[in-house]
C-alpha cells in the first residue's frame, strides 16, 4: 500500500460468469486475511456488471484499509479508487474493457494508480502484452503469473489453484498489502489447507515483475464518453432505433471475445448456416457467396465453428495474435494464397486453433 | 428514414421457406451473453417479420441486455413493457393502431404487432395476459415467447419453465437436499392452444431450427389474429456450459424428444422436421443423457434422476394422447417423482469450493463447462 | 386570477346523471380512441355508460374488458404509446393493483387519463369513499384532482386532457371522484356540444416518441445509475411547468365555454375576511358552504377552501389565502397513520405549505368520513368550534381528532394516548 494513504483497492478485472466465482473467492479471502493483519475491508462487485454475462468484461474488487472511515469512503462508491493493483484473469482483457453499452473501451490499466501494478494472469511475453496495455503518464509495474485462464461457470467451480496463486501474487507485487503469512494463515481454514498454502507460495515466487516507465506502452486512444444533461436527453425516455443496414455502434462486443473466428474461404461451400446461426449478426455476405467476419461485434461465442460443416473451415483462434479487428476477406480477395499463409501463421502463433467438440 | 422493399417471400401458408432473408432488424451490439441463443431467436423473429412490425418486449435479458441507454440493437420500432405484460402490450398497441386507421389518423395498412416475453414473464407472471390477448380475436397480435428456462436476467433462479431438478439459484442442490426444483416444467404452449379455441395459431419451436422457426412466426403473423409461437433456447450462462454448444444443444433437446417441434393451424396439429420423423418412428430419439450430462445445472444428477427424468419423457411419447404435446394420459401414470431429499452424492458432487458469490456450490467433472478457453 | 372576458354562452344541454355518466359524456365528446375497464365500484359505472355509448354507435373506439387492472393499465399506456387517446379508471385496492403499470405510465411520460371513483382500501372490504387510493400515486408523476360536483366532472375531463397531453406537460391525470356521493347519484349537468369541445382540446400528438414503423425508436431501454437521475428531472421540469398550462387551460375554458371556475387550483369559499376556514377536498365541500353560510348568517368571519388540483399541488395559492387567517381546519377523507399530529396527508401537505409564511395560522387536523360515513353540517360546525378553541388557547401542535368516530378522542384504557392527549 502506498505511504501517502491508508486505503488501498484490489482490482479483480474478469470474463463475467466464467470467473465470477473465481474474482469473488480471491476478493473475499484477501479481505478476510487482511482482518489477521488488524486491518478493515470489504468488496465491491461492480454493481453495472450485473446481470453478469458470459464473456463480457467485469470487476470486482478488495478494499483494504487501515482505518474505517478510508474504508468508509471507497465501499460507497461503484468502482473504487487508489486502485493498487488490477489483477487481469485473461490476458486477453488486456485489449481493453467494454462492459457496457455506451461508454466505450476502457483501457485495462485505466484505474491504476501512480505505481500500482497491473497483474496479468498470462503465458504471454511482456513485450506481447504491451502490445496491447496503453502508456500511462506515470510508472507502474507490469507483473505476470505464468498461466492459463481459469473459466468456469454459473454453478461449476474451477478449482484449478488460480485462486490462491493470484492471492499469493497479490501479496508479492503490493510488497505485502496483505502478507504471505496471513494469506497462509487464512487459508488454514479452507479445505485442504496445505494445499493452498502451497499455491499461494507457487503464486507468490513465480510471479515476474517488468517496471514500466511513463510512455511506453500502446498508444491510449480512449476518450471518455461526455454525458448529455437533463436537458439534452429526449423525453420519455427514447432513443433512435438503429438504421436498417448499420448496427449498434455504441457497444461493440469484441472486447468479450476471447478466441475469434477465422475463416479457411477456400474450402467455404457457401452453405450459409455460419450466416444463419450467429446471434450477434456478425457474418456479412460477400458478393462470391462467403461470408465475412464483422469482428467488431463478434464476441467469439464459437457457435460457427462448432456448426460449420467443413472440417477445419472455420477455427476459433486465440485472439490475443491478432493485430486488428478489419474483416479479412478482402485479403483473401486480393490475394487467397497470401491469405492462407496469414491465417496458418495466425493459428500457429496461437499455438493451434481451439479444438472442435465434435458433433453429437 | 427510407423503409426498404420488404423481400420476405410471400407464401402461402402452408408453403415452407427456402430462402432466408438477408436484411437483420435487430442488429450486432447487444450486451447478450456469448452464445446466447434468445438474441437468435429475436433475430430471427425481427429478420421475418420486416420493418412494418412494432415489437414490444417484456423485463428480462432481452430487455436488459439488449437496451441499455443510450444505445439501442434495434432496427424495429421497440418499446419496453412490464415483467407480466406481453399480452396487455400487445392489446393496447392493436387496438391502438386498428381504431387509428378506421378514423383515418393514420394510413391504413398492414402492421405487424409482436410482443415477446420471456418463461419467467410469459409463463409465470403474465400468464393471464397471454390468456386474454389470445381470446381476443379482433386483433392481429403474435406473443413470442423465448423459453430460456429461467428467469435469468436475474442470474438465473427458477421459472415454471425450469426442468425437474435443474440447480438455479433459488433452487440449489445443497448437501442435504440433492435436488431442490421440485415442480415439473410447464407446457405452456399446449395449454393456451387447449384453453382458446379462438386463437388461430400456435407453435412450439426451437432456436435450434431456424428456418423452421421463422415460418412458424411468418405463418402467425400471416394468418392474423391472436397467435402464439413459443421457442426453446438455450442458455449457456444459466445451464453452464461451453456458448459455443448452444445451437447444437437446442438441436439434441429436439433428438431426445425434450423439445417438440409442433404446430396448430385453425385446430390442425402439425409435426415439423425431427419431431416429425420421431412421431413416424423413422428416426429414435436419443437418450435424455446425452442432453443432461452437457449441463452444469444437471451436474448433481443420480442415475436414478436421469431414469426419472427419462420416463417422463417417454411417457409424453408413449402415453399422451397427442405425443410430445399433450397429456391426457391413455393409462395412468405410473411412476412417482423422485423425491430428491437425498444429500448430494460425493460422486456426483465434485470438489465444493466455498464462493465468495454464493454460487461455487460444486458440481461434476462433466464435459464443455465454462469457458472456450477452458 | 383566469377569469377573462367571456363570450356568449356556447350551446349546452342540461342532463339529470351521475359523476361517471358525466365523465363518459367527456370522453364522447372528446372521441377517445382506446378504453380499457375491469370491474370494480364504484368507478365502473363510467366504463358501463361508454361501453354502452361505442355499442349504441354514439361513440367510435376501442373497448376492452380487460383481465386486470395490471392489464388495463398497461393496455391504456401501450395505446397511448401508439398515439391514441386513451382512458383507465379504478377503485381502491383496483388501483393498487395496477400500481406498478401507473408508475411506468408516468415515467414514459404517457398522457393516459383516469377516473379514480375513491374507495376504502380492503381489508376489510368497504365500498365508501376514502381518498387513500389515488393518493397512492401521488409522487410518482401523476396530475391528481379532486372534482366536488358532477358538472364539475365532466368540465375537469376536459381539462384533464389539455392539459395532459400539452407538450410542456406530458403527464397522466387522474380525476378523483367521491364514491358513492358522486358515482352514484345524479346531478344536473351542461353537457357541451362536440365542437366546442374539439375547439378547447386539439388533437392528440406524441410526435417523435410516437410507436409507429415510420417513427423508428426504442422506447425506455434499461438506464443505469448515470442517467436515471436526469430522467426524473425531466419528469419534475413537466410537472413545474403544469402549473402555467393548468391556469392557461383554465381561461381557455372560460374563453370556450363561457363559465368555469374563477381560480384554476382552489376552491374558495366566503374566504374574503375569513378568520376562520375549514379545509378538505371532493364532495365535502358541498356540506363544508352550507355550514359557512350557517355560521356567516351566525356573524362568524368563516370561509371554505377547497383544494382541487392536488398534484401539481397549490402552494402559492394556500400561501397568499391562508396568511392572514386565525384558524384552518383540515379536513382529511384518508389517513396516514403514524404521520404528523396523527393527520391525514392533507393536512401534511398544508402544513408544509405554509411552512414558509413568517406569520402562520393555527391549523387543526381532523379525520372525517372514512369508509363513506357521512360527513355532515354538524360536524363541520363542531371542527370550526375546535378550531376557534385552539386558536384561542394558541396550542401550537394538536393531535388530530376524528370527527363522527364512536368513542372518545383517546383510549382511557391506554395511558400513553392520554398523555398525549387531545384537545379538551
């Protein structure tokens, strides 16, 4: 915790449902260690994120404070503030944060405080993530815990060890916010008790730190949105529909998607169904009867791969090797056999494609 | 705004669709969760119903999710009703625009009046409105309504419209009490069709089955009238598993005879495509496994569960009067509900992780749970 | 205030009805588009006279019975949605139950029209009058009147909806009405003639909020924390500004009709050099000049006020009436249990109202007429006693004492209520 105040928040920044449990079981133990330490605490689920959605970006976060009127302040507030640390449990949410409508993508880091450290949960280079990650105006610290995402879902729990190895990191990187041994002696009271304690240790060494400067980073193109006053807004509460042929361009979707479709278009049959049951409108038709990606709006729900019917046509591929959301049809246009070398590259930066699940 | 040429073919009722229409009036840029299969069905149901169609929907996901100020997926005029109103909204607003154009105060024309709602507000609480606006024949109104088997822009706790036994959050299956949703789901489309003769059509659907379902809404809104087509999908927050299994999914509650894909024009009762070829035994359904064992909300299921869970669905096959839609039984029914007051079963059960949500209540080592990057 | 020059009388015809056939005769004369109506008393007999009216062809609309009052509610906001002029109505725990459909019909901004035909709230089940039903809806965005007369009935629907529908309002107005004294018994009432009805209430228009496939909008998608806030406040800017429609409204109707009423928010009786003044709304005012005049012909220096528009509520008038006055009994036909001096919301609202006067009159709260009892010439004349009692004695705060109960003011058994006292 910085020196200057008494107050310090863990921001636990998520796929919502998939890790919903997963940031509330890290949030809430990292409060309940820090009362071993004499301190006060408490979470926040962003209130704005709920109903939570499948993929859809959420936060949670740990107020630790010293004393109860520095708690007081942030625990009235949606998102608080003298953010220490946002912990990020897909690297892939480095690409910024879009969890609602209208209010555009937020960058990963934009809440971090002077010197705070951004943890990424991520088997990613530094120099990958900063790809992604905008500068800030101040130092921070890049910290990376060796991993895979842990998904899991609304009623079934991925006890993959995440949890307490995100704790232990935690602890690492905020120079002992909360330290090891109270994280140790807490986990004390959970199941297998030995167990926890050796992933919040595994946590707590392998964690690498990278301090990063002022500027340097990806360009920061966010500018907050400007709210309309009372007098601005229409009466009876209406908003223009959208216009026939254009879509919804106050949310965007991608930053949801975690893998995206591509395309083999040499081997597409123009059968349609990738059209037909996409649920968020995604596949634009092409004048030769493929079907483009809008990847702008496609949260990479993964229904085309599973449901087209060519073997290897359409892959769900990890979307952190992606440089940019343009359709990439016209590439193939232009030029298939280049296309084809882009998509294999693609697929083999990613480390294969997701597997299919088969058909029943 | 210039509306432009409606190209939904125009067929005769009982021609099917060939080609799918390509204009979407519900657009990309929902807040839907991934794999959400309500926001195809309103695709679906938008895409061919064309732009003279106003559309009001009831609280839940596909309100909120869909329309948060100031931003709008809607290409139809839409506008938001109560949680228990689909069938007052859809009332008032054609009645509003019939006397408007007998008046002449506005052009006299076709419009399409939708009013879709959800189990939780169609199947529950608005039950009686769907009642009334299916009794009323003066009307041209369609109620959809998206059955994604609980009331889940709430995250999730049980509707009437819940399967026996499915974990919800008012229903969880704890360890004293395998299994808490006690009531067996409610086959709300056969008993509006049973309770009024007046309506002229009704459909059961799935979102598994697109084009199917898009003549089932193109028929309804063809024939005119109080019509009423209802669609199953799947929800993959909610039944917990991988979004990208959600198509196929809808389409194995149709293989396992969950789902029956039915229609009724004028007091005609029509089979469609799968169910059409169960009904005639030239294709078996599938064992009701296959369908439960993909789902996290099923997680805690005995064998004994799945048996129970798959003689209620044969008996809808074997012993209703009108199969997979009706139930006057020919012989009574024999088996009893299980009661599941047993406590979980360790098997069964998984590693249970405290939560700090409340919702890590544990569950079984079953396949495409979570995430596509599990 | 309103009274301006007023032309020849239009032509009108004199008719022996009830306070709901005289609405219904409104909404002929107004060609109301869309009504829905579900059974409760009292209210319903206006939803027997118009749908008895469509089905004699004396009238063009759309009449649904509906299969609640949730549902007659909704249907009404959904028409009005649509672009049709549209009616409800109900009765006490009727109107509750539509309750949460009321509430979204004044956030859509929705100029539905109501009859609410007062009645005690069940349990137990009671059919008289208490004005606690419409009062339920009194923050939420509606315009809420009280009519004293039949005549007065059909000339506030009239007014209900210019001013509803007037664009620098945009609100749901609901006309109560005394059960029984009103619903149930016939006056004599001008009825208008249609064109000089068009002539006072242009058609209705919702512009670009209309629901049509030529309008394409979405109608009240989901707000979060960051705009809710400025949506009410265009809610209370419609509802500030009412108060300048709802005087403009008033002299048109004079300009129109060639009578109405000389204040468009109060009802002031012999207030000129009143000492004293008695206070209440609806019907009671028809006994409360009766028992003015009594005690003017007595020598005594009393007038009666009584308040018409409750919402948008007539502060400056109750202020510039009321300040110089000795006395003011408030006459409450509800309850608020538990509220200030045990009064009724009347009462709460005078008080408040005057709070901002340096030279405030005593004012005596009473509850009178629950459940439809009576309210006679007698009990005004008692109230009036206890109101130049306590002036006299100068008791700042008095207990509210209920008028025509059986039983004394406080519980002897209970020692507390005693204490607490009343006025002896």
């Amino acid at each position: 915790m910085s020196d200057e105040t008494s107050v310090g928040a863990v921001d636990v920044t998520y796929r919502g449902i998939f890790q919903k449990n997963l940031a509330g079981v890290i949030t809430k133990e990292l409060v309940k260690a820090a009362r071993r330490e004499d301190k006060v605490g408490g979470t926040v689920q962003r209130y704005g994120d709920s109903p939570e959605r499948n993929g859809i970006p959420a936060k949670q976060f740990a107020v630790i404070a010293d004393d109860m009127d520095s708690l007081r302040v942030e625990m009235t507030k949606y998102e608080p503030e003298n953010v220490v640390v946002v912990c990020v449990m897909d690297d892939t949410l480095t690409k910024g944060v879009e969890s609602w409508a209208w209010y555009g993508v937020r960058p990963i880091n934009v809440n971090l405080a002077p010197g705070g450290t951004l943890l990424v949960v991520s088997h990613r280079s530094p120099e990958e993530l900063l790809h992604w990650i905008p500068r800030r105006t101040y130092d921070w610290t890049l910290a990376i815990l060796p991993g895979e995402p842990s998904f899991g879902g609304l009623w079934v729990y991925n006890d993959d060890g995440t949890d307490y190895r995100t704790m232990g990191a935690v602890s690492r990187v905020t120079g002992g916010l909360i330290s090891l041994d109270s994280l140790i002696a807490q986990a004390g009271s959970a199941k297998n008790p030995d167990l926890r304690a050796a992933q919040l240790r595994e946590g707590y060494e392998s964690v690498q730190m990278h301090p990063i400067a002022a500027g340097v980073g990806a360009q920061d193109t966010y500018v907050p949105v400007e709210m309309p006053d009372w007098t601005q807004m229409r009466e009876g509460l209406v908003v223009p529909a959208v216009e026939v042929g254009k879509n919804n361009t106050l949310f965007m979707k991608y930053t949801t998607r975690t893998t995206r479709p591509l395309v083999k278009f040499d081997t597409c049959v123009k059968c349609q169904i990738c059209y037909t049951v996409c649920p968020d409108e995604c596949f634009i038709p092409t004048p030769e009867g493929h079907y483009d990606v809008n990847y702008e709006h496609c949260c990479g729900c993964g229904i085309c791969a599973q449901s087209c019917p060519v073997s290897g046509c359409i892959e769900m591929v990890d979307e952190s090797v992606f440089e940019s959301n343009e359709p990439l049809h016209k590439v193939f246009e232009s030029d298939p056999a280049a296309y084809e070398d882009l998509r294999a590259e693609k697929v083999a930066q990613a480390g294969g494609a997701n597997p299919h699940y088969g058909i029943y | 705004m210039a509306i432009p040429e409606l190209v939904i073919p125009d067929l005769e009722i009982n021609r099917r669709l060939t080609v799918l229409p390509m204009q979407e009036y519900y657009t990309s840029g929902h807040r839907t969760c991934q794999g959400c299969e309500s926001a195809l069905v309103m695709r679906y149901m938008a895409k061919i119903a064309g732009p003279r169609t106003l559309v009001t929907g009831t609280t839940g996901c596909m309100y909120v999710a869909n329309t948060s100020y100031n931003s709008t997926p809607w290409a139809l005029p839409w506008a938001h009703t109560q949680l228990g109103s689909a069938g007052s909204s859809a009332i008032g607003t054609a009645a509003a625009l019939k006397v408007l154009m007998r008046k002449g105060k506005i052009p006299d024309e076709r419009i399409n009046v939708i009013a879709f709602c959800s189990d939780g507000g169609g199947g529950d609480m608005g039950l009686a409105t769907l009642s009334a606006a299916l009794q009323d024949t003066r009307y041209n109104l369609l109620i959809l309504l998206y059955d994604n088997e609980s009331y889940a822009n709430t995250d999730i706790q049980a509707s009437g419209m819940t399967p026996w036994g499915a974990v919800t959050s008012f229903t969880p299956s704890g360890t004293e009490q395998r299994i808490t949703q006690h009531r067996w789901k409610k086959n709300v489309p056969a008993l509006l069709m049973a309770g009024h003769p007046t309506g002229r059509y009704f459909a059961n659907a799935s979102s598994g089955f697109g084009m199917d379902l898009m003549d089932k809404v193109r028929i309804a809104l063809d024939v005119g009238g109080p019509t009423f087509v209802q669609t199953h999908d799947p929800c993959p927050k909610g039944w917990d598993f991988d979004p990208r299994m959600s198509h196929e999914l809808a389409i194995l509650a149709v293989e396992c005879g969950i789902t029956v894909l039915w229609d009724c024009l004028e007091g005609e009762l029509r089979y469609q495509g799968l169910t059409k070829q169960q009904v005639e035994g030239k294709v078996r359904r599938k064992p009701v496994a296959d369908y439960l064992r993909r789902q996290g909300r099923f997680a805690h299921f005995t064998d004994e569960d799945v048996d129970f869970f798959q003689s209620r669905i044969d008996e809808m096959w074997e012993d209703w009067i009108l199969p997979g839609v009706l139930r006057v039984n020919q012989t009574p029914f024999g088996r009893l509900p299980v009661d599941g007051s047993s406590p979980r079963q360790a098997g069964h059960a998984g590693a249970a992780v405290a939560s700090g949500n409340g919702n890590g209540s544990g569950g079984a080592q079953i396949e495409a749970v979570g995430g596509n990057r599990a | 205030m309103t009274t301006t020059q007023e032309t020849a009388p239009a032509p009108e015809r004199e008719e022996i009805i009830t306070g709901c056939d005289a609405v219904a005769q409104a909404l002929r004369l107004l060609d109301v588009d869309v009504l829905a109506g579900y059974p409760i008393r009292p209210y319903d007999s206006v939803m027997t006279a118009v749908s008895k009216m469509i089905a004699d062809g004396q009238m063009d609309a759309e009449f649904i019975v509906a299969e609640s009052e949730h549902s007659q509610f909704e249907i009404g906001k959904h028409a009005s949605l649509v672009g049709a002029r549209a009616f409800i109505g109900s009765s006490g725990v009727g109107w509750m139950y539509g309750m949460e459909a009321l509430v979204v019909t004044a956030s859509l901004r929705l100029p539905v029209v109501a009859l609410v035909g007062n009645r005690a709230l069940d349990d137990p089940g009671a059919f008289g009058v208490e004005h606690n039903d419409a009062m339920m809806v009194r923050d939420t965005g509606w315009l809420l009147y009280w009519v004293e007369s039949a005549q007065e009935a059909l000339d506030t629907t009239l007014l209900a909806y210019r001013v509803a529908e007037d664009k620098r309002v945009m609100l749901p107005c609901a006309l109560s009405m005394d059960g029984a004294f009103l619903t149930h018994s016939q006056h004599m009432v001008r009825v208008p003639v249609a064109d000089t009805v068009s002539a006072f209430v242009p058609p209705y228009e919702l512009g670009d909020r209309r629901f049509h496939p030529d309008n394409p909008v979405s109608i009240a998608p989901q707000f979060n924390e960051d705009w809710v806030m400025e949506a009410r406040r265009q809610s209370d800017a419609g509802m500030r500004r009412a108060r300048a429609v709802i005087a403009e409204a008033t002299a048109d109707f004079h300009r129109v009709f060639g009578r109405g009423p000389a204040d468009p928010f109060v009802d002031s009786y012999r207030m000129e050099d009143a000492e004293y003044v008695l206070m209440g709304m609806g019907t009671v005012g028809m006994v409360g000049k009766v028992a003015v005049d009594r005690m003017r012909a007595a020598g005594k220096k009393v007038g009666f006020l009584r308040v018409k528009w409750f919402r948008p509520f007539p502060q400056p008038e109750l202020r510039a009436l009321l300040r110089g006055v000795k006395g003011v009994g408030v006459v409450d036909r509800d309850y608020s249990f538990g509220s200030n001096s045990h009064g009724g919301v009347l009462y709460t609202e005078v008080a408040a109202a005057l709070y901002p006067e340096p030279r405030r009159p005593v004012l005596v709260p009473f509850i009178a007429g629950l459940g439809g009892r009576e309210v006679s010439v007698d009990n005004l004349l008692e109230m009036e006693e206890t109101v130049e009692r306590a002036t006299a004695d100068g008791v700042a705060d008095l207990t509210c004492q209920w008028i025509g109960v059986r039983g004394p003011d406080s519980d002897p058994r209970d020692v507390a209520a005693t204490a607490e006292g009343g006025v002896r």
